[in-house]
C-alpha cells in the first residue's frame, strides 16, 4: 500500500529556502564597523614648510695676460673644468695677447666650444689687444666683449721664426686658419668675411670698429659693466637647446693661475727671454774664468735652461740664437786661448747682431725694446771686457811656479861652483852648475832647470829681490 510522502518531514526545497532566509536575517541584522572619527586636523602641522632661496648665480673669471702657448692653454682647459664642476652660469675670460702658437690656441678653441659653461672673452684692460692667436680665441667665444681702448686682429699665420711661411706649406696653413676663423665666426653670428680678412690680410679692428661691423656682441669698461649688459642674452651651446645667461646679479668666482704656471707664463716674454739668455751667459763665463766659484755657474745655468725654454714658445729667429750662442763661445773660448781680445771683440759683435736679429721679423708686440736689448749687450760687455783684459794681463805675467817660475830666480851661491856646487835660490838649497868660475857668496841667476840641477850664470849688480843692487 502507497502511503504517500510523509508530512512531518520538510522537502529538500523548502529546507534551501528557509537557509537562505535565516541567512539574510544574519547579516542584515549585524551592525556596521564602527570607525573612530579621523583626528582634527593641526593647523601648525598642515602649514608648508619655508621655501629656500634660489642658489646665487655664480661667474667663473680667470685673466690670460701673456702669449698664447701651452700653459695659457692649460690654465684655460682647467679652468672651464672646474666652471663646469661648479655649475657656473658663465665663464669670464680677460685676455690680453700678443698672439702665440696655433696648435695651443686650437686647444683653447677646442675647450671653448665642447665646454658645458657659456665662455666670454673680454680684451681689457684699456690698451689691450687680441692679436693674432688672440683673434681666434675672440672668435670662440660665446660672448665676445671688449673694452674702450682695446683692438684685435692681425691673425695671419707665420712660422716659428715669424716670417711668412713660403710655397705651398704656407698656402696649406693660411687656408687652414682662414677655414677655421670661419667656422668659428658663423658658428656665433659673426661677420664671416671681415673674421677672414683678418687672417688672410691681417686686418686689426679697434673695439668700436669690431661692434659696428659685428665681430664683437659689446663693449664694455668693466666686467662688472659687462655682467649687466650680457644679462638676458641667449646663446647656444654644441648639442644644447639655446641658454638665458642670468649674470646681472651673478658672484664672480676668481680662479687664478697656479704659481708655477704664473712664473712659465711670465717668463715668456721677449724681454725676459733675452734677458735670462744673457744673464746665463755671463754666469757660465764667469764660473769658468773663475773654477770653482759654483754659484755663478749654477745660476747661468738655470738662466740659460730658462731662457731656452721661453725661446722655444716665442717666434723667433734662428739665426739671432745661432749668433748670440756663438758669442758664448766666443767668450770661454778667450778664457783659454791667449787671442789678446781678438775673441772678446768678435763675441761682442756677434751678440749685437745676434739680439737685433733675434725677434727682428716677428709683430711689434712681440719684439724686444731697443733701450733693453742695448742695455743688455751693454752690460754683458761691461763685465765680459773687464775681465778679458784681466786675462790678458795674466797671461803676460812671469810664471812664478814649478820649473818655469825658477828661470830668473835671483840667488846666492852657497859654495864655489867650479863649474858646480850649491846654491840658495827662493828660499831652498839646490845643485847648480856653472859655465863660469863663480865664488862662494856671488849673487848667481838661474838660466835654467835641468832635473833637480839649475844652470846659473853671475848676477853681479842684481839683488836677491831681483832688483839692481844698490852700491854702498
């Protein structure tokens, strides 16, 4: 018999159902997390902190006053590092320049254009020039200045001795720096065409000509002055965007150059060169008509060491130095050689032409004064003459030592020389012979030395001292 489902038992779907309803009575009857409120908020802890002033703008300035050779271009190289390191917004260069060697103003140029720090070549201070070398470094510059008073150009290249470089080596060199005072005058808006003729027909340009004609951006009479004037100014830099230099109120950041580097460049002048030259001279002459002093020789020596060096960074002739060493050898050479002042004179002649030609082809700013190269031979004649006449008189002198300086000795005879016996000349007994009877106590001469034995002869009428007797 079926007796159906069984009603005290509920279904598997009204079982699903009731769980359901008890579970939404669960969760609708718990209560939402309570949060404690978020803390008022401080006004003294909410407050920006003090914003810090910007950091002060600085310049780097360096002064190059001498010749363009390798330690200017060193100084320069150093100096645009530490510009660099420092995060300089400029770099003030003050230059005033004869002129030097292209290979370092190529490695000034170089540095110049590759550095980080926009660079401003200043020619100051009034009665500056940028000549020649200078022209180039000018030309690099981003900011060229100069100052009231002041001029640059003059660029054609020369050789080593300061003359034109003939045939086609020189053609090559004087295309070569025309080429690159192009570059560098278009590179910063320059005038291309004048830049060129200054290399090519050495033009030179005073500080207003160079404005009119744009080779230079300003002229200004200090760098104070000049920091205003270029505040604002744009330049751009090798693979940079274009830069604002702030300098108006920038610190100016004094670097100078290193002792030992002052003294090189210092040393290098025309003046300094000659003068260290001729002072060497006189050194070496002395110490060796003198053996044995040692301090004259050692100064010379540093002085003609020195003073080649200057030679070898300045444009000078070689055969000025081939002359003026001649007369060096010349000197020494009359300490030994008894020339009776023969060599003395042809020294003398030949340091004069050797000074007057020794920077006789280069620029006026690179030759020596008149008044000091005649001061030089002057003195140098002054103290080698004295001292020639000196040898001469020395040389003519009897020689009072050895064997040589007994021929003529006075002396007495100490026993009868028949022909020999004994004898007492300066100061000691000796064995003599004699051509002619001479009696004990007759004043003898010494004719002559053979070995230890001393041929005299009668010296009636002549004193032990050499002088004639005086009759009592």
């Amino acid at each position: 018999m079926n007796l159906g489902p069984d009603i005290r038992r509920p279904a598997p779907r009204r079982l699903v159902v009731a769980l359901g309803w008890l579970l939404a009575w669960t969760v609708a009857a718990q209560e939402p997390a309570t949060t404690e409120p978020a803390p008022e908020p401080d006004d003294e802890a909410v407050q920006p902190a003090a914003e810090e002033p910007p950091p002060v703008p600085r310049v780097v300035h360096i002064r190059i006053d001498s010749a363009i050779f390798p330690v200017s271009a060193e100084f320069l190289v150093d100096s645009l590092e530490q510009a660099d390191e420092m995060g300089a917004v400029a770099m003030v260069v003050e230059l005033s320049t004869p002129g030097g060697l292209l290979t370092s103003t190529r490695d000034m140029t170089k540095a110049m254009l590759t550095a980080r720090t926009p660079v401003v070549v200043y020619v100051s201070p009034s009665g500056a020039q940028a000549a020649s070398a200078g022209f180039f470094v000018l030309m690099a510059a981003d900011v060229a200045a100069m100052a009231p008073g002041t001029n640059t150009g003059a660029a054609h290249p020369v050789s080593g001795e300061g003359k034109d470089i003939e045939g086609d080596m020189g053609k090559k060199v004087e295309e070569d720096a025309a080429a690159t005072i192009r570059t560098l005058a278009r590179r910063n808006g320059r005038d291309v065409e004048l830049a060129q003729a200054a290399v090519l027909e050495s033009k030179s340009y005073t500080a207003e000509e160079a404005l009119e004609n744009g080779l230079i951006d300003v002229i200004a009479p200090r760098v104070e002055d000049l920091l205003v004037q270029i505040d604002g100014r744009e330049v751009e830099k090798a693979g940079e965007e274009r830069r604002t230099l702030h300098t108006a109120d920038a610190e100016i950041v004094e670097l100078e150059m290193p002792a030992l580097r002052r003294l090189l460049a210092a040393i290098a002048r025309p003046e300094i060169a000659g003068l260290l030259m001729a002072l060497g001279m006189l050194g070496i002459y002395l110490e060796l008509s003198n053996p044995g002093t040692l301090l004259p020789g050692i100064v010379g020596a540093i002085c003609l060491i020195v003073g080649l060096y200057a030679m070898s960074v300045l444009p000078i002739n070689y055969a000025g130095v081939a002359l003026v060493m001649l007369a060096l050898v010349l000197f020494l050479a009359e300490i030994k050689i008894p020339s009776y002042g023969l060599l003395t004179l042809g020294g003398a002649v030949s340091l004069i032409f050797g000074m007057l030609m020794l920077f006789k082809d280069v620029e006026p700013p690179m030759r020596m004064a008149t008044e000091l190269l005649v001061a030089i031979v002057a003195g140098v004649l002054l103290v080698v003459a004295p001292l020639s006449y000196r040898t001469i008189q020395v040389r003519r002198m009897k020689v009072t030592t050895g064997k040589e300086g007994l021929v003529g000795e006075v002396g007495v005879a100490r026993t009868a020389l028949e022909p020999r016996g004994k004898v007492f000349v300066h100061g000691e007994i000796w064995h003599a012979v004699s051509e002619e009877p001479l009696a004990a106590g007759a004043a003898v001469e010494v004719a002559a030395v053979e070995g230890m034995i001393l041929h005299v002869k009668s010296a009636a009428g002549v004193s032990q001292d050499g002088e004639p007797a005086v009759s009592p």
